[in-house]
C-alpha cells in the first residue's frame, strides 16, 4: 500500500543500522526470503512510476551495486515486461546477494546493463536506485558522476528509498543536491527525508509498507501535532489565574524589546495565567504598549523578583552586554524549571554548566557554540548534535530547524511539522514562550518541548495557508489559541 509521506506519521524511524536488523525479522514474520521483500519494493516502485507518469514510454534506470540497485533491476524488468524501452546503467556489478539475484533476473528477461551513460541518452523519466540507505561519506567512484548526473538532468526522477546522495538518517546530502520528484521509501519513513537538507529533497514522497507489520521500538521517533494534542492541559471550571500558570519572561534588552513582547504574548495565547516580563528600562513602555496583560517590570540591576513563578522563559532579546549577563547568571540561579533561549545560550557556551530541568531551544549556530563545534558539524549529523546536547548540559534538548528534533539524551523524535514561511524573525521567541506557558502549567520539560514544538509548527503551517511569503511571527497568535483550544 503507498501512503503520502507524512500521513504515515505518527510512527517510529527506524536508522540505517537498525532496519538492517529489522528487515529479515519482519520479512520472516510474513514467511518471506530477502529477495522476496526485494521483488515487493521493486514492484511498489513501479506501481508508483505508473501511478504518477502513466503516460511514459522510455525509462532510465540507474542502479547502484547494493541492495537500492537491486529495487532498480526488479524495477526495470517490470517495466521491459510490460513494453516501455528500458536502460540500465550502473556503478558496478552487484554486490549484495539480492541484488545480484535481481540483476540476473533482469539480464534473463531480455536486459542490457551499460557501465557509463550513454552518449545520447533516450529517456522520459529517471529511475534513482544508485545509492540507498547508511550513506555517511562524500560520494566516489563511479556513482559519483552518476549522482552528479541525477543533480543536473532537466528529466523528471523517481527516486527508491532516499534521493541519491541524501544521508537517510541526517538529511545531510554527501553529493550534489537535486530535488526528486517524487520519493518512495519502504516499510518506514527515513529520518533524513524529514530533517534537514532532506525536506528539499523530493517534491512527493510516499511510503510503501510492503504488506509488513512496521512496529519497531527505536531510538528516534517520528511525532506530529494530532499524535501530542491529548497532552495539552486543561482547564477546570473553577480556576483562577493562579492556577493556569504563572510565567516569568526575561530579556528584552536595550533594541530588543520585539522578542521578548513576542514570548510574553505567545505564553498569555497558549494559556498561561500570569505572565510577568523582566525588561531593561528603555525597553519597558514598548513591551508593555498594546498588551496590558504583561507585568513589565523594568530592572536595570538583577535582583530576584516578587513573583511567585512555576516556570521561567530566559533569553529572548537578552544580549551579551553586562546587563545580559547580570540577568543570565540571576534568571539561571532561580530553582525553577526553564526555557534557556537565544543570548542565553550564548552565555552558557563561554561558561558551560548542567541545566538539570531545563529546555534549550538553539538553532544550528547556537548548538555549534554550546558543542565547540561548526555549524557544518551540526547539520551534517542533526541527531547527534540534539542528542550530544542533551547529554553534555543534561537537559532536555531542542535542536531548530527543518524537521525540529528534540532529545532527553536517551531517546529522540522529530517533529515533522512546520512551514518555510517560518523562516523570519521572531519565530523562535514565539517557540519559546509557548514552552515556557506549558512548563508553567505543569507539564514536564520534555512533554512541553514536544507539544511546544508541535503547536508551534502546526500554528506556522496554518498561518502559511494565506501566502508562504510575509507571514509574521505575531500571525501565529490566533492559530496558537485556537489549536491549544481545539
């Protein structure tokens, strides 16, 4: 059966090296060979290849020498049966044993491999089968200009289990970026289909469960706002504010007043009870103009504020400037459970210290300073940047970004939400005092980063519904109280 990508989800994301061992077990559970399983996803291929160019007479086939190439051969057999023109090229004789049985069958119909492309090449449709699963490392030898021919052909391409190149677990692309138009991907979804680079990948992808039971317990999971909304809380007919959760937000320093206005509000529409802001002087009147319900305090010296909080927000509009750090080191001395954010982080990379109860939300740069490491280090592996994160600061961490990750050390998800109309200022102030309102009404650090994270995200993608391009920060406000609401 082909399932739309993300409709797949909730479900477990298996990595390279787990659904290595899964395979067999699943494939034995229904009483079928390596081969067998083989012969389903070439099948579930071409189906889609019929499905989505039903009018395509004249294929290019590449195929690599693992078991990706031998989708491929099943793939292009199929297709010489049923009397489209058919070439094949690949990287290499097959090396894996399925493969190669499927490349013998291929030859046995009737087919010719080829080695490099040909000169003229005759095709209406590109089939991807070069490079599978596990790619962790530049790519070379032959399949190299085979890669770079898939990232520069004008031709449509369907890719098998992953675009070529694309590290299945990270979203980091080893060769030369090119978006398929469409993907289809066997048994599970692939953890870099939904993060990172890889969610330019592909312009349809769909999943192929190949008649298996998928169920898995697995170190990285896939969530979404409808699998997280029963732990939003809830609201009993005889609260009062007290009791919906009392938020204190600081930052805001001289310049940087939007971003701690965006947190504040975001806390008050995702139904926190009180919210009281610590800001710089200059920066008070603008917080506090046109939202009444914030308690702006102006601070110019920190002191511990009379405020009765169950949960902190620290960083938006922070910056690093003395009176930034003098809020940094008093906020981070407070026994409360915290959203560490932005210039915050910043701080805590020059001086690292455990941030036991704690959410840190960076984005790609932040998670390099607070790891010692570069950016390219951080988006080659996402996972193990959330993961490292969580472990070094012990804490709960939130990695940003395209297919938002979140991890307690232990076990990770992703988020597969979101829209690129979030990609402007002011998004992750939002992010985090929708948290910080969740942690202040109770919810533990790791189930307020994921429904945090979730909320926000779907709030993004309805926002977007009215255009990808200008969407604010401050649109998501409606979209954030609905949904807590739904």
């Amino acid at each position: 059966m082909l399932t739309p990508l993300l409709n797949a989800l909730p479900c477990p994301l298996p990595l390279a090296a787990e659904l290595k061992e899964l395979e067999p077990r699943l494939a034995a559970a229904k009483g079928l060979s390596l081969y067998q399983l083989m012969e389903k996803a070439g099948l579930a291929a071409y189906g889609l290849l019929r499905q989505r160019w039903p009018a395509a007479k004249k294929l290019l086939v590449l195929a690599g020498t693992g078991n990706n190439g031998g989708d491929a051969y099943v793939l292009a057999r199929l297709a010489l049966a049923d009397g489209l023109a058919v070439t094949v090229v690949a990287s290499g004789e097959p090396k894996a044993q399925e493969a190669s049985q499927a490349a013998k069958a291929w030859h046995q119909a009737g087919g010719k491999t080829l080695f490099s492309l040909p000169a003229a090449l005759d095709g209406e449709l590109v089939v991807d089968g070069l490079l599978g699963m596990g790619l962790a490392s530049e790519v070379r030898g032959a399949a190299k200009a085979l890669q770079v021919f898939l990232a520069t052909t004008a031709l449509p391409i369907l890719a098998i289990d992953v675009p070529s190149g694309l590290g299945s677990d990270s979203g980091h692309w080893w060769g030369k970026p090119f978006s398929a138009s469409a993907v289809v991907t066997f048994i599970f979804p692939k953890a870099g289909l939904l993060t990172g680079q890889g969610r330019a990948a592909w312009q349809q992808a769909w999943l192929a469960d190949l008649d298996l039971t998928p169920s898995a317990e697995t170190a990285l999971n896939a969530l979404d706002f409808s699998a997280l909304k029963a732990r939003r809380p809830t609201r009993k007919a005889t609260a009062h504010k007290g009791d919906s959760g009392r938020l204190l937000v600081v930052g805001g320093n001289l310049g940087l007043s939007g971003a701690i206005r965006l947190a504040g509000e975001a806390a008050l529409r995702s139904g926190a009870g009180l919210v009281k802001v610590l800001t710089h002087p200059q920066s008070a009147l603008a917080v506090s103009l046109g939202r009444p319900e914030l308690m702006v305090e102006p601070v110019a010296d920190w002191r511990a504020p009379g405020f009765a909080a169950k949960a902190l927000v620290l960083g938006p509009g922070l910056g690093q400037d003395p009176w930034g750090q003098a809020m940094c080191a008093g906020a981070l001395g407070l026994p409360l459970p915290k959203v560490v954010d932005a210039d915050a982080l910043n701080l805590v990379a020059q001086k690292p210290q455990a941030l036991v109860d704690a959410i840190i939300t960076p984005h790609p740069g932040e998670a390099a300073r607070l790891l010692g490491a570069s950016i390219g280090d951080v988006e080659r592996d996402r996972l193990a940047a959330v993961q490292a994160l969580a472990q070094q600061y012990r804490c709960v961490a939130l990695l940003k970004g395209a297919g938002t990750l979140v991890s307690d050390g232990k076990q990770s998800w992703l988020l597969a939400v979101g829209s690129p109309a979030m990609a402007v200022g002011g998004m992750g102030d939002v992010l985090s005092g929708i948290i910080g309102a969740l942690l202040a009404q109770g919810l533990s650090p790791l189930d307020a980063a994921l429904l945090g994270a979730a909320l926000h995200g779907e709030a993004g993608s309805k926002a977007a519904e009215q255009g990808a391009i200008g969407t604010l920060a401050s649109d998501l406000f409606d979209w954030v109280r609905n949904l807590i609401n739904a």
